[in-house]
C-alpha cells in the first residue's frame, strides 16, 4: 500500500513529452484514447502523441473534446517526414493552423536514422510500407542549412507556442539547426535523445543546454531498447545539464515495449533507487519543465 501511494504522489502530475500511441502506420500498444484514460486515472497532468508518419493534432483534439471526466491535456505535433512532404513550410503551417504544440525534423525520414538502421528493423517503424523512404539530408556541400530549414525555424521563432524538436537528425544537422534556432530566437528547443542516434556527447549537450535547448531523456533507450543505453549517460546528464534543461519523457507505446506510464515509473524510479537522482531533479524533469515547454503555466 505504502508504495502505491508513494508512486502515484510520483507520477501525479507528470508530463509525459514523447509518447507513441496510435493510430498509425505503425503498430502500437495503444492508442491516443487509452492513453488519455490511463493518465486520467493516475492524475497526469498532460503528454505529446508523436507519430513517425502523420500528424497527431486530430486525435490530441479528439481525447480533449470527448473523453468525459478528463483531467489530463493531450497534445500533438507533426514529424516532416516523407509522408508529410518533408521539410516545407506550407505544411507546417497547416499542423500549426490546426493545433500543432511539436514541429520534429524528419525521423524514419532522416539520412541518419536509415543509415543507423541498416540491417536490422526498427522497433518503431512501419512493416506495411512499400514505398521506400527518400532519405532526407538538410545540410547543403557546404554544411549549411537548406534554405526550407531556415524557413521552418524562422516560422517557429514568431509562435512562441511551437516546440521546434530534433528529430532523427545527425550530430551535423542537429547541430546547425540549434544554433540557428537560438541566433532567431526560438522560445522552445527540444533535443530529442541526443545520446542516441544523434550521436552527442556532454560537452555538445551542455553546448546546446546553453543555448536554450531541452535536453530530452528517454526511458525507452535505456530500458527497453534492444541494445540499451547505459544508465550512467543519465545520471550523467543530471550532473553535467542545469536542471531547468533536463526533460525526461517515456518515447513508448511500441507494440512490444511496455505501456508509456509503467515505463515512465520504472525509469524515474531506477534513477531515484540507484543513481542518486532526488524526488525534486524528477520532479522538475517531469514536471516543471515539460510544462514550461507546453506553455500550461
């Protein structure tokens, strides 16, 4: 009973930034409505449907519209993949007109991602596909920026209600795209699991932290993916990263990874339990921050 109350005071509240909860063209353990009932229940505050392949405002306004007895806030975003038409304005502007919170640089779209992911599945991917993906590249020969890119920052820079995220991107284009979003201002910045895939190491991290980027951490890499990132990168963030950058978000909902909450608890928990990160560092990384970022302050 005494760890039932202390784990719903644990995730009362909580904002969960990265969950992926159909439907999609990927097949996932829930959907966005199973999602909302479940946060509901344990008293979530609020958490971001992301989808590799369409744009998820449609069912974040759904479960905000119908679902009675709500108490949790679901938002959506758009990936500028592929099955969106990539990187362009126009259709940034339509998920913004529609309640877009997250514009992601391209993910299973991106150079990096499918280069990353030769020989072997991506968990979070589609199997029904068969069309392959054009990779996306957004850096010109001379490493800088295309000019559609520059085009989708400068788009966010004037909506201080829009998170411009990373994505799948390399450490290059990563890299460019932050810096260019600080130089025109973007409120909110959002490094998706630079650790992995993006391939960043501390001292880029803390770079970026600087420049007003969201560090995110992800439970899913380092519980559940098939080769695990070692729990230490963690910790190490929260010692290196100011606690006022450092988000941690559940990136689940896979089909054959665990339910987003179970694995928001087990991650923070572990983090508490063994590595010396305290109920406040959680609290700020699930909480304050997330709502910051989502504006719900």
């Amino acid at each position: 009973m005494l760890n039932e109350i202390i784990t719903r005071d644990l995730l009362r509240g909580m904002i969960d930034l990265h969950v992926h909860a159909g439907p999609s063209v990927a097949v996932r353990k829930l959907d966005a409505i199973d999602m909302t009932e479940a946060a509901n229940a344990l008293e979530y505050s609020a958490f971001v449907v992301k989808d590799h392949y369409y744009p998820t405002m449609m069912s974040a306004e759904l479960c905000n519209n119908h679902i009675a007895g709500k108490r949790v806030k679901v938002f959506g975003g758009i990936a500028l993949n592929n099955s969106v038409g990539g990187i362009n304005i126009k259709t940034v502007d339509c998920a913004y007109s529609m309640g877009a919170k997250f514009v992601y640089m391209p993910t299973v779209s991106s150079k990096q991602h499918i280069d990353t992911h030769k020989g072997h599945a991506f968990p979070g991917a589609s199997s029904r596909e068969c069309v392959e993906e054009n990779p996306i590249y957004y850096l010109d020969e001379d490493g800088a920026l295309e000019r559609s890119v520059i085009e989708v920052i400068d788009y966010v820079s004037q909506r201080d209600d829009l998170v411009l995220a990373t994505g799948h991107s390399s450490l290059e284009e990563a890299d460019a795209l932050i810096k260019k979003a600080h130089e025109l201002g973007v409120k909110n910045i959002y490094a998706n699991h630079p650790f992995y895939m993006i391939g960043a190491d501390i001292s880029k991290m803390r770079e970026w932290a600087d420049l007003g980027a969201y560090i995110e951490i992800n439970a899913c890499v380092f519980l559940f993916g098939e080769t695990p990132t070692p729990m230490e990168t963690a910790k190490l963030i929260f010692d290196e990263i100011p606690l006022d950058r450092i988000v941690i978000a559940s990136d689940l909902g896979q089909k054959n990874n665990c339910m987003p909450i179970k694995g928001m608890e087990v991650f923070v928990t572990a983090l508490m339990n063994h590595y010396n990160i305290s109920q406040e560092q959680i609290h700020h990384a699930t909480k304050i921050n997330p709502a910051r970022i989502l504006d719900l302050y």
